[in-house]
C-alpha cells in the first residue's frame, strides 16, 4: 500500500507507467528502503533495477526475484509490484534471520513490463536476457513522440544516486511472483499457485482481396465479396478451434472492412487473429491450420495469412516446480498447479536460467483495473514460500560455465 501511493488514482488504482515520474519516484522509495537494510542498489542502462544482498561466495551468480513497478495507465495496486515486494520481504526475512546462503540474492524491478507506454512490453528482461537488442528498445517512442532513450535519459538524471552496471550477466537461477490476473486460486480457496508456464500467443493478420462494385447493378455471378469471404473465414476458424475445455483461446478483435460503404460490395477486408494455447505443439499445429482454413472457403477471392508474431508456450523446469509444492507443504500451504495464461519477465529468463513462477489469488481474477484486489494472508502465503524457496537456490553449487 506504501507503493500504491507513487501514481494512485482516485478509483484507487494506480497509473505509474514506465520511465514516468512516478515510476522513478517509487524506484528511489525501493532504493531507500533497500538501504535501510544494507542493499547494494544497482541500475542498467536499460532501466532494471536491482537490490543486492550479498552471499558467501563473491564469485557465484545471483539468484534473481522481482517483477515490474510499472503499471497500466488505469491499472492496480497488485501486478506485478507484488512480485518486486514479495522478493524484497523475502530478502529481509533472510537478513532479519541470519539465514547464511552462497549465492547472492537480488530484488529486481524490471523496466517496462506493460508495454503501454511503449510497445511492446517486457523490454527490460528481454534486453538483459539478450532476447532484443538495445538499439531497437531505445528507438521505440510513447504516443508522445517520447522516445525510450529519451526516458532512460531522465531515469540518468532521476536515479543519479543510483550506480549503474553491466547490463546483463550469469543468473543462477529466476523467481517471479506475481497475482495470478485470473480467478482460479480464489475460487479454489487455494493461496499458492505453481506455475507449470506461460502460455503462447501466435497473432495474425489476415487480408481478403475481392472486387469493389455497384450493390444495385452488379450480378451475383461476377461479384468478388471480400466481406462474404471473410466472414465464412471467421466461422470456419473459429469453428475449427472450437474447444469445448476451454483451453484454446481464438479471437479476432479487428475488422476492417474496405471501403466500407452502404451500397458497394466490399473489396478489401483485414482482420486479426489472436490464437493462444499452453501447449506450444498444439498452438503451432493450430496455426498452420489458418491459411489453408481461409483458403478453403475464399470462393471467388484472394486471401493473404501473414504471420505477425509467435510466441511459443514455455515450461518452467519440473524440478523447481516440485520444490514450489514441497516448500509449500512443508509451510502446511495449500498449493496448486495451473499455467500462466498472461505474458509475464520470466518468459525472457526462462532461457538463460532455470525460472520458476508463484502465483497468488487475485480477487475475481480482475487485473489491469483499478479495481484489482488481493488479500494479505494470501500475499504473505506466497512471499514465505518464495523466501524458502530462494534460500534454498541461493546455498546450491554454483553452475559450471558451461551449463
Ligand atoms: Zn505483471
């Protein structure tokens, strides 16, 4: 709640978007609050912030905990935050304890996560995991002209106090908390939740060429009706992808017919697609289903299936998983197992190290809402099961190089 005053909205929400005044005023907060307890803080140049707690071995790689301080514009007081705090509680029970451990621990605040102010989100974890380059990060501008390089340049003048570091680096290991931005913990009455991984997200554009005519004058015969074609697309996919559990998710939430006009039959359609499924087999199978879907039911039209992104599903390693479960039952923590249907910064260190999610009720599921909720027993639950857990990686060996 000391966080959700940097950017509160008067629905009670906050709006702390990326490199926004607010978002390095809640930094700073973090970095104070971290020197009270003798954390090194630490920054790079594309804007994660770290908190550093020290362990035996000085040569050993850190073992990583955070998530984002960013918010959506009309966001809440839970995502992602509690994923930065929950390591921060975690780090201080540690120290508060004396619990000794090999590797050191860092808190991470990972820069840009939303992606509303500049698209597309997740920059600072792709960045520091290598996934994106630099060059094409800082380039991106806000619907301000603002560009990311401009930002990071007053998060310079902002930060100043703060040191900065190498970007990137050996991560021992990666923990994201995080609320689980759906409703299946609440409903369990389940206050842990074990993420098996992150569901992929492959997104299309679709464009259905036909022939612009007089609605009046125009026989049936010669017409080409992109708007026809195009709607048989719409049901024949979704008819195909079609899932009575409910996993696979199919949306096409644009459509744009051309040129749109009462009385000519329409030339050109675009729509989008929008498909997503846990399993990246499934979801890759499905995908290459779409042409040849469209293809089948374009009558006397074209049709055009580009490809505009595809994110594959991802499993965080069983092992950790199993440790998630075992902590928590040791802690008597009821726990679950379920995916994660949101993108979330472990995606980009998934690859570079072994990652692992907890996940925490959130009420209704509601999320990127000022309404989003949580409650303390619940956020406590899973910060005591990420604290053991990180104890835990932080007094394993250290990896060889060449692992
Ligand atoms: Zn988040």
């Amino acid at each position: 709640m000391a966080m959700a005053r940097f950017g509160a909205t008067a629905a009670g929400g906050v709006n702390r978007q990326a490199l926004s005044a607010e978002d390095f005023v809640a930094q700073a907060e973090l970095v104070r609050w971290g020197e009270a307890l003798g954390l090194a803080a630490s920054r790079d140049r594309i804007g994660n912030l770290f908190l550093r707690l020290p362990g035996t071995d000085p040569d050993a790689a850190p073992v990583l905990s955070g998530s984002h301080l960013d918010s959506q514009p009309t966001g809440g007081r839970f995502d992602g935050v509690y994923g930065v705090l929950a390591a921060f509680e975690a780090v201080q029970a540690i120290i508060e304890r004396g619990v000794a451990h090999r590797h050191p621990i860092e808190v991470v605040a990972w820069m840009n996560e939303e992606g509303s102010r500049f698209a597309p989100g997740m920059m600072g974890s792709a960045v520091f995991a290598g996934a994106r380059t630099e060059e094409e990060t800082v380039s991106v501008r806000d619907a301000a002209g603002v560009s990311v390089a401009d930002a990071l340049a007053q998060c310079d003048i902002a930060m100043a106090q703060v040191p900065l570091r190498a970007l990137g680096g050996p991560v021992h290991a990666y923990v994201e908390a995080h609320i689980e931005q759906g409703p299946v913990l609440e409903r369990e009455g389940i206050p842990v939740g074990v993420v098996s991984g992150i569901q992929g997200k492959h997104t299309f554009r679709v464009e259905v060429l036909g022939e612009p005519s007089h609605a009046g004058t125009s026989e049936r015969r010669e017409r080409k009706d992109a708007l026809i074609a195009a709607t048989a697309m719409v049901q024949a996919l979704a008819a195909e992808f079609h899932d009575a559990e409910d996993i696979t998710k199919f949306t096409v939430g644009r459509f744009e017919v051309f040129p749109n006009a009462p009385s000519v039959v329409a030339g050109k359609v675009v729509f989008s697609i929008d498909l997503r499924h846990p399993r990246s087999d499934r979801l890759r199978a499905m995908s290459a289903r779409i042409e040849p879907i469209c293809r089948a039911v374009q009558g006397p039209c074209e049709v055009v299936v580009t490809r505009l992104s595809a994110a594959d599903s991802l499993e965080f390693p069983t092992a950790l998983r199993d440790r998630i479960r075992s902590i928590a039952g040791r802690l008597d923590i009821p726990s679950l197992d379920l995916p994660s249907a949101a993108g979330h910064d472990a995606r980009y260190l998934h690859p570079i190290a072994p990652s692992a999610m907890i996940f925490v009720p959130c009420h209704l599921g509601i999320t990127h809402n000022e309404a989003e909720s949580a409650e303390p027993g619940d956020l406590a639950a899973g910060a005591r099961v990420l604290a053991d857990l990180l104890v835990e990686l932080a007094n394993e060996p250290a990896r060889k190089e060449s692992e």
